[in-house]
C-alpha cells in the first residue's frame, strides 16, 4: 500500500531535526533526491505522540521547500500526510519492512 492518506489530528508533532534537503550516497558521492518531476525533496524529522501514549520519531519527507521559518522544538502539523508501507530484502538477504512518511509541507501550529 502506497501513499495512503492519514488523519495526525489526534498526534501532537514536535520538530526534533530542522528541515534539510533530503540526499543519498551513491557510488561514493551525494546526491540531491528529486522526484518524478525532478523537484527537490526535503526531510525533517519529528516526535509524534498521541495524549497518553509513548510518543516515537519519525522522519518525514517534505515535496516542498519548507522554509527556514522553523526551530527545533516547534509543534508543526504536516500538510497532507500520507504513509507508504515497504518490505525488501537487503543485500545481506534480509527482509527489512516498515512505513516511510511524506508530507507536502509543514506548518507552525500557534
């Protein structure tokens, strides 16, 4: 299941890593992620906890500039949360699966 449309309304988010763009190693050299459209992509990382729960971070990827308006501790809201569920086998033949998170954009909550 891909990008699936979730509802954080009841998750209490506070930025933990400010926003970056989002980069990979490959042979032995960074690169910027882009997607499909070759937009630049960004990730920030966030503690989410819902009231009387143990909260947990995750890290989100962003498909837009979020700005620089930001610092850690923030309670932010992402704009159109999804979650995409994955499952591969690495190189060493084991099968590594979660939930990769991405958001159009994050906002301050006041």
């Amino acid at each position: 299941m891909k990008n699936m449309k979730i509802d954080l309304g009841d998750r209490r988010l506070m930025l933990t890593e400010l926003p970056t763009l989002k980069v990979r190693e490959v042979d032995g050299h960074t690169e910027i992620v882009t997607d499909k459209d070759g937009a630049q992509q960004f990730v920030a990382v966030v503690f989410m906890k819902a009231k009387g729960e143990k909260g947990e971070e995750i890290k989100v990827t962003l498909g837009t500039d979020p700005g620089d308006a930001f610092d850690e501790g923030d309670i932010v809201d992402l704009v159109e949360p999804r979650a995409s569920f994955y499952s591969f086998k690495n190189g060493r033949g084991e099968t590594v699966s979660g939930v990769a998170y991405r958001a159009m954009g994050l906002i301050k909550v006041a």
